[in-house]
C-alpha cells in the first residue's frame, strides 16, 4: 500500500479551493486557500503540490496520488487518449447535485466529443454532490 504523502484528502483541500477560476497556477491555488481561511494543513499541502498549471480538481487529486497531470495542450478526439480534465473541461457550468444523466446532458450541451460522452456513461449512476464525487466515479472507469 501506498503512504498517504498529505495529511489531508483532494476531498477537503476541494473544499478551501472554492472560487478559483481553472486554469490556475499553484500560487492562485495557495491564494484561494488562504481567502477562504485553509487550515494549516490544508495550506502545507497546497504548497507542496508540483509548481505547475491545474485545469480542473481532477488535477489537484492526480497531483496529490503523485500521478502526472496532463498539460491539458491536447484536443479530445485528436487520436490521443482523454484525460480526466479532459472531461471535467466539458462539464463546465453543471450544478450540484447533479446524477448521471445530468452529467451528460450538461457535456452534450458543451459540446463534448463521442469519446467523452462513452467514458460518462460508463460512471456509476448516483447522484454526485460536486466535483471531487464525479472525480471519483470518473477515477473507477478511466
């Protein structure tokens, strides 16, 4: 098993990173944090993520497992494997809660490629209460 390198899960540091406007630096992240009154925990962990751009929370959890993150430069539907942010990109404007079918009604709406939608119908039907639920479900079937 894998030691837990933060002490706090995506799910809470999520929480203090209400408000932030993606794509984001690491330092509009720490920003963020701080105007919505982070813990120290919360603010250590965000400091210690790799200094680079975050699309979407999908990122920030990807950083914190120690996964790479993609430089979000590539189209979905360009020949080249879509990426959690990928999807999270044609989620944009869905309210919470949200269930499956929202979820893809609201990439259909922006736009989103076969590819996506495939990968949305393969989540679990629940209803998910924000993005780190989705980013779960998302984690289970990509």
């Amino acid at each position: 098993m894998v030691e837990a390198k933060f002490k706090v899960s995506p799910i809470v540091v999520e929480r203090y990173l209400a408000g932030v406007n993606y794509p984001a630096s690491r330092q509009n992240l720490i920003d963020q944090a701080k105007k919505n009154e982070a813990d120290k925990d919360v603010m250590d962990t965000i400091a210690n993520l790799p200094d680079q751009t975050y699309h979407s929370p999908i990122d920030i959890s990807k950083a914190m497992a120690g996964e790479e993150v993609s430089l979000g430069t590539h189209a979905a539907g360009a020949g080249m494997a879509i990426s959690a942010a990928d999807v999270q990109r044609y989620l944009r404007g869905i309210d919470y809660p949200a269930g499956k079918e929202g979820v893809i009604s609201q990439a259909q709406t922006n736009n989103a490629p076969n590819e996506v939608l495939d990968i949305l119908r393969k989540i679990r039907d629940q209803e998910f209460h924000s993005a780190a639920d989705l980013s779960r479900a998302l984690g289970e079937v990509m």
